[in-house]
C-alpha cells in the first residue's frame, strides 16, 4: 500500500452472491490485483469510510485522511442486483461524494438490459460486464485504474499497447456501443466455440503465468 | 453412459470434460473456472463447485418451502430462482440453468404447476451434475497421483 509507483492495485469487489465473489476474487488476483470482497454496498462504503450523513454536507470531508491512507481504493466492482442497495445506488453514491467520485465503478449483472446498462454508464460507471465475469473482461479495468495512479509514463505505454489497441478517451455514445457489442459477443460465446477458444487464448497469454506443472485440458488439441 | 474402465492419465479426463461439455452439463464457463487455476490454487474449481453446492442446498429450500406455501408469492420465488440461476451460471452448469430459465417463465407468468413441474427438472439436474462432478474431481485426483490428495466430497 502507500504511494510506491511500484505498489499493485487494490479493487473493492461488492457481490451479495458468494459464489460470485469467489470467482471475481480469483479472476482479480490471477490478474496481479489486491482484493477485497464484500457482500453488500452498505459494507463497501463501510470500507471506503463513506457515511451516510456526509452526502448532506458537501464541505465536510467524508473520509479521515488516515483512513484514505490505509484503504486506497483503485477501482470498484459491483454487482447491480442486490437487497438493500443496489449496485446503482452504490454507484450514485460514489459517484456524489466528493472524496470517491474519482474512483472507478464497473458494474456486473446476469440480465443484459439495454437500459439498465445505459442508465450506468450515464451515471458514470466505466464498464458494464455481463456475468459471469471472465478473464476477458477483467483485462480491461487496467486502463481505468492507471488512470487515477500515477505511474512511469514508459510503462503505462506498454501495458497500453498490450491490453488492447483502442484509444482510452472515447465518448459515451461510444463506450456504450462498445459495451453493447461486447456483451453481444458474450452472448454467443457458447455456440461459437472455436471464436470463444481463441479469445480465451488471448486472456491467458495477458492474465496468467505460464508456469504450470500439472497437466490441463485446453478444449484445443484433444480429439475424442 | 460412459464406461468406466479408466487409464488414469489426464488425457482420460480431457475425454470426460469434452463428453460433459457435448452434452451439455458444463459450458465454457466450466473450463474457464479450470484455466484460473494454478500451483498456488489447484483446487480453485473444486472449492467453487463445493461451495456452490452448499450455498445452492439452502437456495432449493427456500424455493421448496416457497412453492408450497399458500398463496404462492411468485416475487420471492422469483428472487430465489434469480439467485440460484446466476450462481449455476457462475459454475457452467449449463442444463441447470436451462431449467432455471423455464422455472424463471413460469414464476413470471404465476403458473405454479409450471413452476411445481420444472422445479422437480431443476432438482434432478442439480442432483445429477453433482455427480458427475464428483466422479470428475475424483478421477482428478487419481490422475495427478498420490501427491494431490487434497480436496474432498463435493458439497
């Protein structure tokens, strides 16, 4: 933790689902990220040391600096259904506090709906991910979160050029069209298995090391 | 119905992850689950699968209690389903979902026969996956050899 260049980056992943916070856990920490999970958006911002009389006071700083310190946060990830506050609360939230609104927000749901997703991105989230989350998807909150962290321009460039070779500014009409296209590409992954292998392919070569001892089915090269 | 006269190579269970995913039991999510694993997780697909049926037994409760309770309240069951839809997504259980999303239409439509019929279809392919899952993980641990003895019964 701290200001090291160096340091890794710290997501606060929020699922009510445990099985989900597992899987996002890994997903995140095969990726090189610290994390840490929590079961509901009263717990995150718990975490992030956001209150809820804070909101009324614009003035009053929301977080102690000692506790900023001591839980830098670089980029959030919530599920969008869940009891009590939901993952659009939890973003609104973030999003209208002066401490945390810099902070990324990704959103992840089970139900592709059109105007779910827009009414996300509007509010300021950076990407929507249809569950379940994969490898894929988790490679492209890098570039979100060096935004917010200052880091040596040279590798900041390479690491750009790795994940994809899309320009990071973009606008929102675009980024939605994007997303779109993404969770449409998602949404025929499974018939389409050969497509599917070969962007797995590209997910492992970014997100896992090579070394592996014990023998693994690829779904590549066995033939039945 | 596969015969089990096994050689206990990795290749055997290559055969029996292909034949699960031709089938229809486990989609790519399954294998997805299988490539987060590593030296320092070996058994990340076994602890999901495990904690799955554990947290999805108590998930069929509730919908259990839920449909038989009267008068039927379709919300809750919705909310249950919904729950325990995303979570068989999350492991790949492909024709566990598939039933889900019967049930799912049912609920939406208040039908409570449909859902009472599908529901019986959800339990049996929940209850039948669990144990190809079993015999998968087990056969898994034969294949690494005596040194990977960790993990246990599914669930």
């Amino acid at each position: 933790m701290g200001m090291s260049t160096e340091s890794q980056f710290h997501v606060l992943a929020v699922d009510d689902s445990i099985i989900d916070r597992k899987l996002i856990e890994r997903l995140l920490k095969t990726s090189s990220y610290q994390v840490t999970t929590v079961d509901s958006g009263t717990k995150a911002l718990e975490f992030l040391g956001l209150h809820e009389d804070d909101e009324s006071n614009p003035e009053t700083p929301s977080v102690s600096p000692n506790n900023h310190q001591e839980v830098e946060v670089n980029l959030i990830i919530t599920d969008y259904c869940m009891p009590g506050m939901t993952g659009y609360d939890l973003l609104r939230k973030i999003k209208e506090s002066s401490s945390l609104r810099d902070i990324p927000v990704v959103i992840m749901s089970s139900e592709n709906v059109p105007s779910r997703i827009s009414r996300c991105l509007e509010e300021g989230a950076e990407e929507f991910f249809l569950k379940p989350v994969r490898l894929s998807d988790v490679n492209r909150l890098r570039p979100h979160m060096m935004k917010t962290k200052l880091k040596d321009p040279k590798q900041e460039n390479e690491e750009n050029k790795e994940e994809s070779g899309k320009p990071e500014s973009r606008s929102q009409e675009e980024k939605e069209e994007q997303q779109q296209h993404h969770q449409q590409q998602q949404l025929h992954h499974l018939p389409q298995q050969q497509h599917s292998n070969s962007n797995k392919r590209k997910a492992l070569e970014e997100g896992l090391s090579p070394d592996r001892t014990r023998p693994r089915y690829n779904g590549l090269t066995t033939v039945v | 119905m596969l015969v089990v006269a096994l050689p206990r190579t990795a290749l055997f269970l290559q055969a029996l992850n292909i034949y699960y995913f031709n089938k229809g039991y486990l989609d790519e999510q399954f294998i997805q689950l299988e490539e987060l694993e590593d030296d320092d997780n070996p058994n990340f697909v076994e602890e999901m699968v495990t904690t799955f049926y554990n947290n999805s037994a108590r998930l069929l409760q509730n919908i259990e209690q839920a449909l038989v309770s009267r008068p039927i309240d379709f919300t809750k069951l919705d909310n249950y389903m919904h729950r325990f839809k995303g979570s068989s997504s999350s492991i790949g259980a492909t024709r566990v979902k598939k039933e889900c999303t019967i049930f799912t239409e049912y609920c939406k439509k208040a039908n409570a026969e449909g859902c009472i019929r599908t529901f019986l279809q959800v339990k049996q392919e929940h209850a039948c996956l669990r144990r190809k899952l079993e015999t998968y993980f087990q056969l898994g641990r034969q294949a690494a050899g005596p040194s990977a003895n960790a993990g246990g019964q599914v669930g």
